[in-house]
C-alpha cells in the first residue's frame, strides 16, 4: 500500500504544520507519520470543509453523531458529506440525506430547485424514503427559526408538530433542547422522556435526558441515561465523558476510571481528552491510597525487597 509522509500531505493539500497539527488536537484526525490512500480521502474532506469556514467542533460533533447513529466506522468515506444551513453537516447515505446530530432525513432541496424537477417540490414530501409529510415542512420551518435565533416562533412550531404528532421524537428532542438552554428543565426534561418513549433507539435522546437530569442535581437517574446511550451506542464518546463525570460525583471511582479509558479510546485528541487523562491520573492515584488504607494487618518490610513509599 502506498504510504504518504506528512510533508506529502502539506505539499498536497498546500497548508501548513500548523494547519494539520490544530486538525490533530481538534479531533479531526488522528496524529501519525504516514498516511494511505484512504487517510488522504479523508484530509480532502477536512480541507474542503474548513475552506468554507465550518468550526472544527461542528465536523467533529457530526462525525461522532453519524457513527452513533448509523454505525459507520469513518463517516467522512463510507457517506457523502453535505454543507446545510448554519454550520451542520449532513451526510447523503442510502439515498437520503440525514443529519445526525438532530437523527433527522431532512429534505433535499438541491434535488428540486432543478429546472427538470421543479414540479415535485410542489407535491407532498411523500416521496421521501421514509414517506415525510406535512409535519416534516413545519419541522424544516422550526429548525429555520431555530438558527434565526427565532427561539419563541421555533417553540411554537415545534408544538404544532407535536400537536399532530406525538411520537416525532426529533422534534421533541429540539424544543427540550430550546428549553434546556433557558433553564426550564423540568419541561425539557418531559420533552426528552417523550422522545425516548416515541423512539426508544434515539441514543441522543437518553444523552440529552442525562444532561438535563445532571442540572437538575439527579445524579443517579443521569447516570442510568447516560448508560442506556452507552448501550445503544458504544462508541458515543461523550456519553462516556459524561457517564465518567456522573460516576465520580457518586464516589464510584472505578466505574469512572473505566469509562474515562473508554472516552480515551475513542477520542485522544484535544482538551477533553488531556482532561481524561487528569482525571485518570487522579483517580488511580486515589485507588492506590485506598488500598493501602483497607490492608487488614502491617506487613513488615523485608530486607532485599523494594519498599512502598506514600509521598
């Protein structure tokens, strides 16, 4: 396999050190010194998308969202990566565009602003995969007033959709999300059980119910949302952040320790993961006190033997 050294990917995408090392502490892409075919796939998409400006936390979050949702090992190779409002990305997958932070197929305007199908855009959203309708274009209007910073019209809209539909689990997801961010966390908790109940695979559904209930101080009942996420997704790299945090306010280190190691796994670049790695230190330096502190009986030093020092 032909291999690139990382001057060969400077010269090829014209960046800089600088530009590739921000990528690797970003999360982008992991940091190594030769790079296959495959990973220069990969870095064509990364350069494009940070050319039109889209924040690295974005690209990152979306990633993370289309492997918990759909499975994928990379999704920036196994998906077609879509530019849509605001600074989300979608992915065109099996025929259907989807945004996975929001676990949405949201409609494919590009495909009907076409002279030859100008009809269609008049019809009904039926002709989605998944047989969309009215409550899809409220949806689309919603999340429009969303990023307009229209939150009371979006609130609105997102009651309508609920109004018609119940179990639209996205939409509920979103107006506990509006809620949550001005603090009203018993509504955006209700809001965050009816997804769960209308769609009970929405692994961002038990996330965002885990954040809501950690504001609210129950700790336990966050730590059961976070693992029933864990559960449907394991490779959710922030639900195990969270699920780490969660343990260790429980005084249940090892639980914590475990799930800190899992995070790293998942994600050893950036902030959060030399944040892991501090609670890691700290905690097996914890763990080392405390059995020292359970020995039953003093054992004697013996002569020859290296001897174990509390500092």
């Amino acid at each position: 396999m032909t291999s690139y050294s990382r001057q060969d990917v400077l010269r090829i995408f014209e960046i800089s050190a600088r530009q590739l090392q921000g990528w690797e502490r970003a999360g982008l892409i992991a940091h190594q010194d030769g790079y296959s075919f495959q990973d220069l796939g990969q870095l064509r998409i990364l350069h494009a998308l940070r050319a039109e400006d889209v924040p690295a936390a974005s690209i990152r979050n979306s990633i993370r969202a289309m492997k918990a949702v759909a499975g994928m090992e990379n999704p920036l190779l196994e998906a077609c990566v879509i530019r849509t409002t605001g600074t989300h990305l979608a992915f065109r997958h099996r025929g259907a565009i989807v945004d996975p932070i929001r676990r949405q197929l949201i409609f494919d305007f590009e495909r009907y602003d076409q002279p030859s199908t100008v009809g269609p855009k008049l019809q009904t959203l039926r002709q989605f995969e998944c047989g969309v309708t009215r409550v899809q274009d409220l949806f689309l209007e919603a999340v429009e007033a969303e990023e307009c910073g229209d939150k009371q019209r979006a609130i609105a809209l997102y009651e309508e959709i609920l109004a018609r539909d119940s179990s639209y689990a996205p939409a509920a997801i979103n107006q506990g999300t509006l809620y949550f961010h001005m603090q009203q966390y018993e509504r955006a908790e209700q809001l965050y059980r009816l997804a769960t109940v209308a769609d009970p695979n929405y692994v961002l559904a038990y996330f965002d119910l885990g954040n809501v209930l950690d504001e609210m101080e129950r700790v336990d009942e966050s730590i059961a949302a976070y693992a029933q996420a864990v559960a449907l997704a394991p490779g959710y790299a922030d639900a195990h952040y969270n699920l780490a945090l969660a343990y260790e306010r429980k005084n249940q280190n090892r639980a914590a320790l475990r799930h800190w190691q899992t995070y790293l796994r998942l994600d050893s670049q950036g902030p959060w993961a030399e944040h892991a790695r501090q609670r890691i230190r700290k905690l097996l330096g914890r763990e080392k006190l405390t059995i020292a502190w359970r020995a039953d009986h003093f054992v004697p030093h013996r002569q020859g033997r290296a001897a174990l020092k509390l500092a």
